[in-house]
C-alpha cells in the first residue's frame, strides 16, 4: 500500500479552522511532491494561506494531492522551473479546467500564479493565467486574498478590473499587445481600460525576517531539512544574475529576532539545517552565526549552506561545516578571467579564488565545486583558456582537494543588464573544449546541457505569441526534437527561433516585459549594460548582429 506523503510531515506551524463560507482553494506545484515540498516558495505560501479562516485550502501536486474542492473558487501555481510549464497544464486538464484563461467561464477558478518565473517574465504563460503576482508573497498575497474577497460574488470581468487596482497584482487579458509584423517584435503594450495601471510594478518585502520552513518531512527532496532563509537578494549584482537584479535590494534577516529563533524551533524537531540565501556568507554577521551554531548542543546538526561567496571561505567556516558532516562546499567564479569578471561585475580575483580553495582543504574539506559559465557577452577564447589555467593552478595550491567545475551556458534574463544580448552559439563548442582540456587534468567537468540552455533563453525572453507554441510543444512530447517541429509548423505566424535566441536586441526594443516594472528603471540597467559594453575586446568578432 502507498502512504500519503502527506502523513509524514511536521507542521510547524498551526493552519486556521476555516470558517463556513470559506473560498475553496487549490494550490497547486507543477512538480513531484518531493520537489514541490523542497521549495521554501511554496511551503511559505501555503502556510500563509491555511492560515486564513476565509480560505479552505489543499495542496496538488503532479504525483499526490490532498482532498480537492468540488467546486474551487481559485486555483494557485507557484512556479520555479520554467520548463514546468508543462505540467501546469497537465494539472489544469486533470481538473478539468480550460488551460487558456479566454475560454474559461464563472463556473471554472480564477487561476492565479506567482514565483521567480512568473515575476521575471510571464508572458510566454500569460494566456495560461487569470490573475498574476509579481514579486514577494508577503507583500502581495493577503492584498490580493482581501481585494478578491470584497468581488467574490461579482462576474468575472469585474474580479480581474478589481484587482488590477492592487499593486503588483497583473491580469495579462487586460493588456492589449501588438507586434511590428508576425514575424518581429513587440510594438506596444496597452492597458485595455484607463483604470488599468501601467507598468504594473513589482512588490518587494523589506522586512528583517524572512522565511523560514513551515514543515518538515523525509518525503523531501533534501530529507527532513529545515530551511532558514539567510539573506534575500545579493549585494554582488552581477549582471547576468536575476537572483541579484530581481530581488533587489539586498536584505539581511536579523540575527537575534529572526534567524536564531527560527534555527530553535526547527532544530526542535529535525537535526538537519539548511541556510539559504543568494549570498549566504555576506551575511553582516555571519561570524556570529557560526559561533552560535558551534555550540555543544548543536554538534549533532547537519549542516548544508546554499552559496558561498568566494572571499568569505574561511577556514573556520571550513571548520565548521567539517563538524557538521559537510564535505564539498560550493563557489561561483563564472570564469578565469579577470576582464571577463569585471564585464560581469564579479568583484572577484584568482587570488581569492585560490586562496578559498587552500582554506577549504586546511579546513578539512574534501570537495569543492565551482560554477562556471560559458558565452558571457564579450568572451573570447582566450578567455576561456584563462579558465582552464586558474582549474590547474587551484589544483596545484590544494592538491588533494577533489575538483568539481559545474559549466552553465549564458542565458540572458529580464529585468537584468545583459537582457539585450542572445545566447551565444559558440557556446556549445566551448563547452566541449573545457571538457576535453580538463578532464585529463583529473577535474570533474560537469557541464549543463546547450540544449536545454536554448529552450530556457527562449522562454526567458519568450512573448504571448508562444503560448500556442508551448501548447504545440506539448502534444508533441516536450521533448527537444517538439520544440524544432512546433516552429516549423508555426512558420509565419511568430518570430524565428533566432529572434527569441540568438540576436541582440536593440537597446529602443520594447522588450516583451516592458510593462512590468521590476526593481531597477530600464535606464539604469542600460547604464549598466554600457559600462560592460565598455571592456569588450573590440578586436574579437561579435557573436550576433544587433537588430534595431
């Protein structure tokens, strides 16, 4: 007999008794259950909304589900995976509920979603969603929970003209887009009705506590882990990072009202600690973290961080995860080359780079991963040959410590400078020419696949005109051979793949996002991007053409 995995979890939190007219509501994560309950997203949200006496809620996932309405009122996707898309859509069919937001009537719900991806850009998607929520849950969600409780009984056109009156609150079918030709970009963006805003602005939470898990379960992905978040955003802003750029600005939680009350009341019931965050160590006093971990009473903690800036790898921090049965610690150096660094704005030398790795192994450490990139606006080759000599020189200062370089391909992302530039398609080939000169060297090459780069760089930058192609896509089989023949199929009716991909937009472009405001002006990240622009080697042969 299968057991539900929903009667292995730890609450730790209390869910609210709902009161008789609650809203019935599903909240779904288009992923295993495993995965979805791995998320500290997804976890927070639904335990800020079981909460709520006014809504009655159940979880969904692909593979296992709680009791579900008859009859819900609304219907939520956190999403962080882009390529979940998918299953978005399978969970809508298994329920019966039209996947495109135009066909559905008042008796289906109103379908809301939010998560990293949906923030950064939601438009390949928006035809699949009712109601949008940009940016973080404890900004948006109870206002958006309060303005549809006030059209509850109203029609559906005036619940979705109701709620675009909440900031950070983005209702797709309510903006008109046009394009230059069927085959070019966007053209302008326009609110259907006066009373709409433009742009629709993203939330940002900036507060000092942050999250924490609200369950803990060995069904995880990460089993019985106990998730504290860190910090929230990343002072570094690199300028290809989302996790940097979209979640601006960088916020701490505070150690003595947040995070150590939160570390005790996981630790209560689990003995495994991950600290996550996009820079973990930057922590203003990470120090005192670790002193107040060290302590006798948590020697039995297992100990995992999310990331680690290079310059704060320690040997005490080594120490310490030593003691708390961490072997292998993870860096992001992006690349050897100090010009390629500075395109970036990784604020980062080799230097440091080595000196992390000595202290990792002084520390006992016996693994360090490094993640790489390949097809960063203005690399060369040379650059790459940089890579491969800073890999063997870290392996003759720590000899002994096992290699690990993780390779991804650029991918440009929205709300970020290098949003203008496509992907690189010598990207592949470099992948290949790291593996082929390191593996030798006895350094473990793990690059991710150019394939499935592709695919992402095109739903990063994706417009509404790709609906009906990841519909195609999806009855074709979701695989990388669907994506090929669902283009072709759709010939003349949207942009190439090398438009969405490849090209370099013109920096005047209106951009498929233009009317979503994230945490930075487009202004701001131009300048950005013309500082990077500066430091390319001029020399070198570009990539791709810009389009205007």
């Amino acid at each position: 007999m299968t057991i539900s995995p929903f009667t292995t979890e730890q609450l730790l939190f209390s869910p609210a008794q709902p009161q008789r007219d609650a809203i019935p509501t599903i909240f779904a994560f288009p992923n295993e259950y495993s995965v979805g309950i791995t998320s500290l997203g997804y976890q927070v949200v639904w335990a800020t909304l079981s909460c709520r006496e006014d809504l009655q809620v159940s979880r969904l996932f692909t593979d296992a589900h709680e009791s579900l309405p008859a009859h819900p009122e609304l219907l939520g996707f956190s999403l962080s995976w882009e390529l979940d898309y998918v299953n978005v859509l399978n969970l809508l069919e298994f329920l019966e509920i039209p996947i495109r937001s135009a066909v559905r009537t008042e008796n289906h719900p109103l379908v809301f979603g939010g998560g990293p991806v949906l923030t950064a850009n939601p438009e390949p998607f928006a035809d699949f969603f009712d109601v949008i929520l940009l940016g973080d849950g404890e900004r948006v969600l109870h206002e958006f929970i309060r303005a549809y409780q006030a059209v509850r009984y109203a029609d559906r056109e005036t619940q979705l003209l109701h709620l675009t009156q909440v900031p950070g609150i983005y209702v797709p079918s309510l903006y008109e887009v046009t394009y230059q030709s069927a085959d070019a970009g966007v053209q302008a963006i326009v609110p259907r009705h006066s009373t709409i805003p433009l742009p629709v602005h993203k939330q940002t939470y900036r507060g000092n506590t942050l999250s924490a898990s609200t369950v803990v379960t060995p069904k995880a992905a990460w089993e019985n882990i106990y998730m504290v978040e860190v910090v929230r955003s990343c002072p570094e802003m690199c300028r290809f990072c989302l996790a940097s750029y979209l979640t601006l600005p960088f916020r701490p939680a505070s150690l003595e009202d947040a995070l150590i009350p939160q570390i005790e009341q996981g630790l209560k019931v689990t003995d495994r600690l991950g600290l996550l965050g996009a820079s973990v160590t930057q922590h203003p006093e990470f120090d005192a973290l670790l002193d107040y971990l060290s302590q006798p009473q948590y020697d039995q903690v297992r100990l995992s961080i999310a990331s680690v800036r290079t310059n704060t790898v320690t040997r005490k921090l080594a120490e310490t995860l030593v003691k708390h049965d961490t072997r292998s610690i993870t860096i992001a150096v992006e690349s050897g080359s100090d010009r390629l660094r500075r395109i970036i704005n990784k604020k980062l030398s080799n230097d440091e780079i080595i000196q992390a790795a000595i202290n990792a192994k002084a520390g006992g450490l016996s693994s360090l991963k490094l993640y790489g990139m390949v097809g960063i606006p203005g690399e060369t080759p040379e650059d790459l040959e940089q890579t491969v000599a800073m890999m063997r020189e870290i392996k003759r200062s720590a000899p002994g410590l096992r290699l690990t370089l993780g390779c991804s391909t650029f991918v440009p992302k929205a709300h970020t400078p290098f949003q203008w530039f496509g992907l690189n398609p010598q990207a592949e080939k470099r992948l290949q020419s790291l593996q082929k000169q390191l593996r030798p060297q006895g350094i473990d090459f793990r690059p991710e696949s150019y394939h499935w780069s592709v695919i992402q760089t095109l739903l990063s930058r994706g417009d509404r005109r790709l609906s009906h192609f990841l519909e195609l896509t999806r009855h074709y089989g979701d695989t990388l051979g669907s994506y090929r023949r669902a283009f072709k199929e759709l010939r003349g009716q949207l942009p190439n793949l090398d438009f969405y991909v490849y090209t370099d937009w013109h920096p005047e472009q209106v951009l498929p996002w233009t009317h979503l405001q994230g945490p930075l002006p487009a202004t701001t990240l131009l300048k950005h991007r013309e500082t990077a622009v500066a430091l390319f080697d001029r020399s070198q042969p570009q990539a791709t053409a810009s389009v205007p």
